[in-house]
C-alpha cells in the first residue's frame, strides 16, 4: 500500500491514548494507530451506509411494536425508553 505523510492535529487525550498503544506493543507507531483507527472508522461509515440503503428499501426503520416484538423474539426483554421511534407502518 503506498502511504503518504500528511499532518493531523489531535486532542491530547487521543495522542495519548496512541502513544500508550505503541508503548503497551498494541501498534508499531503512531501513524499506524491512527491508520488503523481510520480503517475502523471507514467500515463503520459503509456499514452505515449500507443500513440505510436497506432500510430505505424494507420500509424504513422499526416500529416501536416492531421493536418490542423483536426484542421479545430474541429474550431480550423491554427496550429503553431512549429508543428511536421513527415512524409507524
């Protein structure tokens, strides 16, 4: 892969958190934690992408019905009162 240097300024407690990684032997430098930070942020963004792409196509996100079904479904018992509550169908 060809790399090209370029310069990024960062809150202290990231650069920190970095130069720890490199030291506990978690990545080679600091460049390569923040490229593999990066990759991880990009997959998230495309898997992101990717969902709204679905839901776009299926009707949209669930219900809050379709939500608790869902959860009974799959034993997870009652959702929060924090989750999202779109749209009904």
């Amino acid at each position: 892969m060809t790399m090209q240097k370029i310069a990024v300024s960062l809150p202290r407690p990231l650069l920190a958190s970095a130069r720890r990684a490199v030291r506990e032997g978690r990545a080679g430098n600091v460049s390569a934690y923040v490229a593999s930070a990066l990759e991880e942020k990009s997959k998230l963004d495309d898997l992101a992408s990717l969902l709204q792409e679905m839901l776009a196509e299926t009707g949209g996100p669930l219900t809050a019905a379709e939500r608790r079904r869902a959860d009974a479904a799959l034993g997870l018992g009652s959702r929060s009162a924090k989750a999202p509550r779109k749209r009904g169908r």
